[in-house]
C-alpha cells in the first residue's frame, strides 16, 4: 500500500500490485485511509484525569502505581488488555514486559473475541496454532465452503479472488453455511440456513456420511493421525439415523443437505474457510474441530486446493498469535510448559518468567470488578462497547484504581473512563510489521510525522520498563531492532519442533529490515523464501507428530429464552471497522449504511408491529438500544441481526454489547456474540429528522439520534417525542449569533430551521410527521456556498432543491461515489449486467464489495421493466 502526497497534502491510497496478498486491490475501507489521517478526534499529548500532561509527568505516575500495586498486591493485579490492531513489534515489548519481568500472565487482547477458538482448535488437532493453507488455495479449490463467514463484506478482496476464480472456472461449487443470507451468498451454488449453533452437529453429520460413502482416506487415517474411531463413534452419537431427522436437527431442507455432503464427498479439492460465526461461540472451538474433523478423515490438507482454513477479522491478530498476544500463550509459539517456561526465562534472561496462563478477557474484566486487578492497561481497543455485557465493564473500570489507555483516538467510550490518556501513533506513522492470515509478515511503513506528541506503542511499553528498572532489556531504538529479537527468539533452541520460525530473517540491519518483502513464515534454513503450506509431509506438531482427531459432543447454545423470544446475531457492515473510531472519520464510509439497524424477518415484524424503517427498542434485562427496522427475507424467523459498530460517541443507544451475556467458549474463552435472547417492540415517535451542521454537535438533546460525517458537513438522523419548541431552543443556543430562517407548524410536528452565519449556511434542521426527508445531497452541496443567494435561501426553506439539481441517491459504490438513483438511471438505459455497469460507472470495478447490491437492483429494475 502506497501513499503519495501532493501540493494539497495526501493523496488517495493505493494498493501494491508486487503484494502477493491483494496484487494491488484493496477494500474501501483501505482505499479511503487517507482521508482519516487528519487531527481530528486524535489523542494528541498526554492527559492525566483530563488536563494536558508531559510524557515524562505522565510515564513517572503509570511507572509509579504500577509499582505500587505490584509491591502491595502481587504483580497479577496488574493487566493489560491490548488489541489485533497494533503491530507484532508493539505485542512483542508488551508480552515481554508483563509475562517476563513484571510477572504477571494477565495480559489478553479483544482478539480472544476474535479468532481465539480457532487458535484452540489448532492446537487440540495439529499440537500448534497453525493455519495450514494459503490464499492461493481459495483458488485451486473445486469445492469452496464458506462457513460462518461474511466474506464479502468482511474480507472483500478475499471474496474478490474467490469470485474471479468462479467466473474463471464456473464448474467450482460454492457452498456457504450460514443461519442468515448475506452479501457472500450471491457467489453461493447452495446455501444452508443452518440453525444457529448447529455447525459440529453438521460437521459430525459430514463425518458419518463419509464413513457410510466409503470416502475416507484410510492410508491417511492410520499412518498420520490419532483418535479416529473414538472420533465416528461422538460422529454417529449425535447424528440422527436417517438423513430426513438429520435435516430437520439442522432445520435445512433435505436435498440441499444431501448435495452438500454430496459435494463434499466427491471432491478432493475442498477448502473450508470458517470465521467469526464459529469462533464467536460458547462451542467454537468443537465447531471448529469438528471442520478440522472431516479434512483429516478425507486427507484434504497440506495439499493444493484442500485445507481448513481460518481466516481472522483483525489486521494484525495473527501476529499477536506469534508472540503470546493470548493470556494463555507465552512469545514465539510457545506455551507453559516447565520447558518452555525455561527456554523463554532463560532467551529473555528474564527474572519473573510466568509459569501459568492469565485471565482471558470476560474473567479479567470481573476480576477487575472484583477488585482483585488495581492497575489496567488498555491499547488501542474499545471495551466498553465490544465486550460483553459492555455496561458491567463500564462499572468494573470505575472501581480500578487506575486505568491507562493508549489509543490515536481521543474520544471513544473507553477512553471517557480512563485516568491516564497516553497519545499512540496511528496508521501511516507506525513502523513495524503485521501477519495475515496466510502466515504472511508484511512492513508496515512510516511516511507521516506522529500527530502532536504522539509516540509509537512499542516506545511507551519500554520507556514504562525502563522506569520500572528494565532498562538493559527494553533498550529499543528502533522497530528493527525488537523484530531482530524476536526472530531471534523465534528460532531459539527450534529444532523443527515448533512450527513458528523466522529465524532467517535474523540480523537484518535497519535498510534491510525497511526493505524487507512479504514472505510467509517459516523463514529459516529449511524454507529461505518460506513455506506455501503446511502438513504436505504429513508431520504435526503433537508429541507422536500425527494429527488428532476431536471428540466431538455437540450442543446447541444455551437457551436464552429468559432474557427475550428473539435471538440476536451480531457482525460487521460493509464499509466500517470494529467500533468506528476510525472508518467514522471518513465521509464517503459514513454514507452506505447511516444508521445502526436490526434485521427481522416479516413474520416477527408482522407479529411485533414492526413497520419497515421504524424504530424499534431491542432489550433484554441487560440494557436496551434503539435501532431503524429493516424487514428481510435474509433472516430466519425467530432471529434478528443487529451490527456491532455503532457507539455512544456515534449514536444515542447502539452498543450491542451491552445486551450480550458473558457466555463463552470453556477451552477458549471467546465469547459467545452470535447468540443472545432479546425483545423487539416498536417505538414509536411523534417526529423524525435530520440535521446537518458545518460543526460537530455532539450528542442531541432526543430520543434518538446518530452521528455520521458527509463531505463538507456533519450530519445526524434524529427522532423523538420532545416538544419541538424546546428542540428549536437548543439549536438557537448553540448558534445565538446566526441569522435564522424559521417554518414551524407544531400541530404536525413540522419544523425547518436554516442558520446562516456570514453569508453561509451554518446548520440545516428538518423535522416531520415521519421519515420522508426527501433527497439531501443537494442540502449538502450548499455548505460549499461561499454565499447564498435569495433563490437558494428560499428552496432551502422550502425544502426542495433548485431546478436542474441532480439526487444521486444513497451511496451504494463507495470506492467512486455512486449513488443508487444514478445506478437504477444507468440501468433502465441499457446497462442490464454488472459488467456494464462498471464500463459506464466503474461501480464494483474496485474492491468489488457493492457488486452483490448492484445484481440486486438490476434484478429489482428487470423486474420492474
């Protein structure tokens, strides 16, 4: 990825076409970071309980207390909860200063909502977190499962390569396992609407339909793994005896059901990738086993086109897995066992090397309620919006005696609950590296100065230990010199038995380590270009280096029918990340989905009263939020799905997380995020808006509101049952100076407000009776008015646009900004394929993530011509 700047300041990113991972493609979400690089928002220098600090001022009272809980309370009162989003240079300082000379194991990361399972089940079937398969393998395959996963909105460039190998070979299968239909479905031959947490009860299905087929690869069986008979016989346990039971268990229909064990029987070439909608699960280890299960059983890894393949949701949550990121891993792959306890004490030559696993992040979280941890630490993540039960995180931090954050952002949830604000370089300042979920390490280059007194992570980790007295051990000059170390470390007294080693890559001198390509690990004596894949020798990592096959018991999640009738899903949209922080900054990603909303199927909004587009209340007795209603076939009924990004910086109640319970995986404590009991009923409103305004309101004295940036102003949807006097009030004291153009008709709750201030036009209020505001881009467009005449004035008020203005309708193509109108317009004039529409648009000619909604609107006008 490259940056160039010119006379006006950065211009747009672009992607390296010489990277084997995307050869130049990138998402929106990549394609649009320079336009996220600005001071606004940003943490910008130290605060200590809210009043600017130096770092030195700053550095001496974390130190300090530090220290103090250490001496008097043990060195595992102190935590660290970190995120997937530094770099592997940041994690490595950070694991060796908590886990090496602190003392203390209770150091986890928002990745344990991640992949965390996934990484368990590595380790239970292969004896090491290994991700055994290449992109390449996406592919080469001939049957391509996709499973729990929304690829193409999650990893759209992944989905990218795996629809151009369709196109390009159209006889490939694809099949996609999900309770719901999603934008990955539309490359799908066959989808199963599973029940939701059905997965291992599918998977023991597969198993036993291969052993009755006669296709399980018996040399493979009995030379290279373990626990297979023990394996078929949980398999046949839990499958019913005939296929008919088998898809009602499943809720699928029967014939799809037998295509897919069909398909999966007959063709070698298998890939399976799984994502969050196994890993994010009270089972999501045995789900992810029970994947693993069917590949062993039919030889299908290590092998092109044929693997298991987990692919992660974080950019760098791969590397925080090479060096012990986990609360339940130590540096370089390694675990605790009393040798490798050792062998890390005596690397680091370490004095306070932990011998045990740590708190994972739910139980850290209470015991930091509990008052057992008094100091915290937490980098570059959002907890209170994330997590669990995100309210009772809220609560256990205001007990903790002192809670640091280190985060580029200033204002998040998170960072309104901490004592200590430490100023953290972001993306275009950091210089480290990254790994993906191919294995491949990737340089993350510098080419801006740090904004305001920002420092990067790995810097703030070692200025602490050098306070704390670690001074020789953490004596970095330089990212070169921490990743120097941990290659190091990496190839320590490895004789082949650890999977993860880059020793080869050992020694670089600072050009050398700037200049270094993207190579996948193992980089070492044996692999000096690393290694495509593994297990395509048949060797494992467990003490006898064969596979092992998992038992596999399954269940169905818990019933959470006390906390409501419905069950919630939760994931991603399209063109925002995690909780915003950074994607919000972008006008062009604020413009495809606007407002936080929940997905019902019609049968439940028929019975609840829900009408599409209303407002409904989503509860359960663990909090509430307030959601637009969106009525679609794409969910099952009985379910609802409900995205994960918005918070309360962003909307006035959209934090899901404090719906969700504290159920979680025993082996991997992730969490279980994809199923949650909860309510639905509407509420109502007697008015909806909007607002747009040349400044940033913060948040709007209504029911309900959300915040999203357009391009030249901001903007909020709003709605409420507040007078619409005392509504008019509040935006006349902001702007006591403006000249105001007033229409008001409270009798039906309709309201125009314009605030000119020098000519311009400062702030634009509309309400109505319901939600038809009309078009707003032209509304929008007038910001960029140096002076407004008359006839502008008067069609502002009016609330319709000049003559001749164009509406491009809501965002659907991202990358180029296109509108919906302007698509159905190019549509009904000839351009009837997405082909066409890319050669006189270039819509979905980018990262490809719009392609599914264009189908479906030249589907919508095909059908309508």
């Amino acid at each position: 990825m490259t940056v160039n700047q010119d006379s006006q300041g950065l211009a747009p990113v672009s992607g390296d076409q010489q990277h084997p991972a995307n050869f130049g493609r990138l998402c929106v979400k990549g394609s649009s970071l320079h336009e996220t690089v600005d001071h606004v928002d940003r943490l910008l220098y130290p605060t200590v309980l809210g009043k600017h600090s130096s770092w030195e001022s700053s550095l001496n009272l974390v130190a300090d207390k530090m220290q103090q809980v250490i001496q008097e309370y043990g060195p595992e009162a102190v935590a660290i909860y970190a995120a997937g989003q530094i770099l592997t240079e940041d994690y490595y300082v950070a694991n060796k200063l908590m886990k090496g000379f602190i003392g203390s194991s209770n150091l986890d990361t928002n990745s344990r909502l991640c992949m965390a399972s996934a990484v368990v089940a590595h380790k239970r079937a292969f004896g090491s977190d290994t991700v055994p398969g290449c992109y390449e393998d996406l592919e080469e395959a001939d049957l391509l499962i996709l499973i729990g996963s929304n690829a193409a909105w999650a990893h759209p460039i992944l989905f990218q390569r795996m629809a151009a190998a369709k196109q390009a070979r159209p006889d490939m299968k694809v099949v996609v396992i999900d309770p719901r239909r999603t934008a990955t479905s539309d490359l799908a031959d066959l989808q199963l609407s599973i029940r939701p947490g059905s997965d291992a009860f599918l998977f023991n299905a597969l198993l036993c339909w291969l052993d009755h087929s006669n296709a399980l690869d018996h040399d493979f069986i009995a030379n290279h793994s373990e626990g297979f008979e023990q394996t078929l016989q949980a398999a046949r346990a839990s499958t019913p005896q005939s296929l008919h039971e088998c898809a009602q268990q499943l809720d699928v229909d029967e014939d799809d059901l037998q295509t897919f064990f069909q398909w999966f029987t007959a063709t070698d070439k298998t890939v399976s990738v799984f994502s969050q909608g196994i890993n994010q699960s009270s089972t999501g280890v045995d789900k992810g086993n029970a994947i693993i299960n069917a590949h062993l059983a039919t030889g299908r890894i290590g092998k092109p086109g044929a693997t298991p393949f987990s692919v992660t949701g974080q950019p760098n949550a791969m590397g925080g897995r090479e060096v012990g990121g986990l609360a339940n891993q130590l540096a370089a792959h390694m675990d605790f066992s009393a040798r490798e306890v050792d062998r890390v004490r005596r690397f680091w030559n370490a004095p306070r090397v932990v011998t045990r696993p740590g708190l994972k992040a739910i139980d850290m979280f209470d015991a930091i309620k509990r008052g057992e941890i008094k100091f915290l630490w937490i980098i570059s993540t959002n907890p209170l919006v994330s997590m669990p039960d995100a309210d009772d995180v809220k609560a256990a931090l205001a007990k903790c005696e002192l809670v640091v954050v280190s985060d580029c952002m200033a204002n998040t949830d998170t960072t309104a609950a901490a004592h200590v604000l430490l100023p953290a370089a972001s993306w275009g300042e950091k210089n480290g590296t990254v790994t993906n979920s191919e294995r491949c390490i990737s340089r993350q280059r510098s080419f801006l100065s740090p904004a305001g007194e920002a420092k990067p992570d790995w810097w703030i980790l070692s200025q602490v230990a050098q306070r704390l007295g670690f001074g020789e051990a953490f004596d970095y000059q330089h990212p070169a010199d921490i990743f120097d170390e941990y290659s190091r470390m990496t190839g320590f007294e490895n004789q082949g038995e650890r999977d993860l080693d880059i020793s080869g890559l050992s020694g670089l001198n600072h050009d050398q380590y700037d200049a270094m390509a993207p190579v996948q690990w193992p980089v070492n004596s044996q692999y000096p270009q690393g290694r495509q894949r593994f297990f395509d020798d048949h060797r494992f990592y467990t003490p006898s280096q064969k596979a092992q096959f998992i038992v596999i018991e399954p269940e169905l999640p818990a019933s959470r029918s006390q906390d409501g009738s419905l069950i919630m899903n939760t994931g991603r949209v399209r063109d925002h990340w995690h909780t915003m922080t950074r994607t919000a900054k972008s006008a062009r990603l604020a413009q495809h989905i606007r407002e936080p909303y929940v997905d019902i199927h019609p049968d439940d909004a028929q019975r609840l009263l829900l009408a599409d587009g209303s407002l409904a209340r989503v509860s359960n007795g663990r909090g509430e939020i307030l959601l637009r209603t969106q009525i679609t076939t794409n969910q099952r009924p009985g379910e609802i799905f409900v995205p994960m990004h918005w918070t309360s910086r962003y909307a006035s109640a959209a934090r899901m997380g404090a719906l969700i319970d504290k159920s979680c995986d025993p082996f991997s404590g992730q969490p279980e995020l994809k199923y949650t009991g909860v309510e639905a009923e509407p509420f109502p409103t007697t008015w909806q808006g909007m607002i747009l305004s040349r400044s940033d309101l913060g948040a709007i004295p209504c029911d309900y509101w959300v915040y999203g940036l357009n391009d030249g102003c901001h903007g909020y949807e709003i709605s409420g049952n507040q007078p619409l006097d005392s509504l008019q009030q509040w935006a006349q004291q902001i702007l006591p100076d403006a000249e105001w153009l007033t229409l008001l008709d409270p009798d039906t709750h309709h309201m125009r407000l314009l605030a000119i201030v020098d000519q311009q036009l400062e702030l634009v209020l509309f309400v109505h009776q319901d939600q038809a505001i009309g078009t707003r881009q032209w509304l929008i467009e007038q910001f960029a008015q140096t002076s407004l005449t008359t006839s502008e004035r008067k069609a502002l008020l009016a609330g319709r646009p000049l003559e001749g203005v164009v509406d491009h309708g809501r965002m659907v193509c991202s990358c180029f900004g296109i509108g919906e109108n302007t698509i159905r317009a190019a549509v009904r004039n000839g351009c009837d394929a997405v082909d066409t529409l890319g050669e006189t648009l270039k819509c979905g000619t980018n990262c490809g993530s719009c392609v599914p909604e264009l189908k479906t609107i030249i589907r919508q006008e095909t059908e309508l011509a």
